[in-house]
C-alpha cells in the first residue's frame, strides 16, 4: 500500500517519502523541527503500523500545535475512529479506495494549507 501511495503521488510531481513505521514518522518530524530545509506540507499515513498507529500520530503532532494536514487510511473505520480523527482535523480514508481520491484529497488539503 505505502509504494502505491507514494508512486501515485510522485507521478503528480510531489516530492514524496516513504517511512515504514509511526515512531520512525515522528522521530523525522521532530528532526525536521530541527532541520528547517527539509519541509513536511503533508502527511499519509496508515491507522495500523508499527510501534505508532496512525490516530497516535495525529494526536501526538496536534498535541505539539502542528497543523501539518493529515490523511489516515484505514480499513477498520468504524464511526469512533472516524469521530476521532475528525476532532483531531485529520481525513479518514477508507480502503480499500481510488487512487484518483486520494489524489484529489491531498490536492485539496495543500491547496488549503497554503491559505
């Protein structure tokens, strides 16, 4: 699922990378904090990966003030996960699903975060 998401969104030019779980996703956040080059517009993530699941990581960067806009793919959206993740400002995105939606939501959310 990640190479998909990642060759769909390459193939619309965005510059894009892959990270294989959660902890490893927060420990580039906090670097690029550091770091200020590098520039994360976006993130897609998966509700279950290793060692953080995908609501974690919204929590944890809402909890930090990050308005980094969020996507979270899950195949397991029930109405609380996805009551939460709407509270945390994150889209839920049910699989399995269209590439051409996912293409479509994080076009839309850029275009929101550069307002």
């Amino acid at each position: 699922m990640r190479r998909l998401v990642i060759e769909a969104l390459q193939k619309d030019g965005y510059q894009v990378a892959g990270i294989a779980d959660g902890g490893q996703l927060l420990n580039r956040i906090n670097d690029q904090k550091r770091r200020e080059p590098e520039v994360i517009d976006l993130i897609v993530t998966d509700m279950r990966m290793p060692v953080v699941n995908g609501l974690e990581i919204v929590q944890r960067l809402r909890d930090a003030h990050s308005t980094i806009p969020i996507v979270v793919i899950t195949a397991f959206g029930d109405e609380k996960t996805r009551t939460r993740a709407e509270q945390l400002d994150a889209v839920l995105l049910d699989k399995p699903f269209r590439v051409e939606v996912l293409r479509t939501i994080v076009g839309s959310l850029l275009c929101l975060a550069k307002r």
